[in-house]
C-alpha cells in the first residue's frame, strides 16, 4: 500500500543511527528503531496520513496489522494511533480478535499500556455486554501482557470505572511477582484514587498488595 511504502520510506530517510541505539537500548534491545524523536515521527505520520486519508481510512485494520508487523518501534506505534483515531465508534464485536493480536505481539510496557487504555478500553466501552467474557479470558491467560491489560482498560474511565472489576483483577493478580503486573496494579489503583480516593486508600489499607503495588497506589496521596 503507498501509505506504508511512502511512510516507511520518510521514517528512513530522517533515520538517526545514534537516536536509534539509544532507544534501542533504553527498550532493553527488544526492538529496532529509526531514531525518530516523538515529535518528528509524529510531524511525517501526519503528513503522510494526510496524504493517503482515503487508502487508511478503507483499509485501517491491513493497515495497522502490516505496519505492527514491521521491525522498527516506530511503525508500531503508527499502527498504534491508526487504530485508536479510526477505531473510536467503529469497532466491530470481532475486533476483539485483532486487539488480542495486538497485545501479544511486540509486546511490551509501551504498547501495551496503550493498546489496554485507548483500544481495549475504547472497545469495551461500544461493547460493554463483552466486559465479563473478555475481562475473564485475558486474566485467564498465561500471558502476562493479557493480564496486565485487563487490569488497566479503564485507566481513563474516572466515573465509569467498575471498581469492583478492578478490585477482582487486584485480589486475583496481587500475590504475582511480576514487576509489570504489580506496577499495574498500583498504576490502576493511584488513577482511579483521582476520582475516588477514599476508596482506594480503604482498599488499600485493607488489603495485603506487594509493596510495589502499594507504593504505587498511594504515591499521590496528600
């Protein structure tokens, strides 16, 4: 398609071999990149985006899945931000499918965290019905990544949030030894605590969380 061809072709183009191995390595050597700062990705994404509207906006999921399959960081995240701009009040019940994809592959804290927050959480909104069966077949999982992005889709709900849901992820997850699982929790606790401190910090306080996870949950606490 001309979008990811002439995408590809400018990421390479301003490509930065210096910027490169520094991110590379600050992502721990999981992934390759161009050397794009935000902000200049960013700037030629747009560009190119807007150049190509009608050829992205036809094909949004071959697009977004071909671009996630690419080698560099970068085009991930294009893949990314394609989804949660052209996915918002578009999703398909079947989609969940591609998000799953999406969370288990390249996976790490980066993509992850806002694969779980703006499209998970997006979806499940349009679908809320979904909430009970997918919420129980990611925690299910012996993925990792599914787990913990079940514990942060509703990052961004504030009132909407189900804290029950989300105290059931902590109880269920709370005695893991994975930094990234109890970080999260503490990360879901601390933003929901914006909405509804005081029950967060009764949750807490009555609940025998990792110290990491408590830490987290209570780090804005006055």
């Amino acid at each position: 398609m001309s979008f990811i061809i002439e995408l590809e072709a400018a990421f390479q183009e301003k490509s930065n071999t210096q910027n490169a191995f520094a991110m590379a390595k600050y992502m721990r050597n999981h992934f390759s990149f161009f050397g794009l700062k935000t902000e200049d990705r960013r700037h030629i994404f747009k560009e190119i985006w807007k150049e190509n509207q009608q050829e992205v906006s036809e094909n949004t999921r071959e697009i977004a899945l071909e671009l996630f399959a690419k080698k560099q960081r970068e085009l991930h995240y294009c893949a990314i931000e394609i989804l949660i701009k052209n996915g918002k009040g578009n999703y398909k019940k079947e989609d969940l499918k591609l998000i799953e994809k999406f969370l288990i592959t390249n996976s790490w804290w980066d993509s992850v965290d806002t694969i779980s927050k703006y499209i998970l959480g997006e979806y499940l909104l349009e679908f809320p019905l979904e909430t009970k069966k997918v919420v129980e077949h990611f925690s299910n999982s012996e993925n990792m990544w599914l787990n913990r992005s079940v514990i942060l889709f509703q990052l961004g709900y504030k009132h909407k949030t189900n804290f029950d849901l989300l105290q059931s992820q902590c109880e269920k997850h709370k005695i893991s030894g994975e930094f990234f699982i109890q970080k999260a929790i503490g990360w879901a606790l601390r933003e929901y605590a914006k909405t509804n401190p005081e029950a967060v910090i009764n949750y807490v306080n009555k609940t025998n969380l990792k110290p990491l996870s408590k830490k987290e949950a209570l780090k804005n606490r006055s």
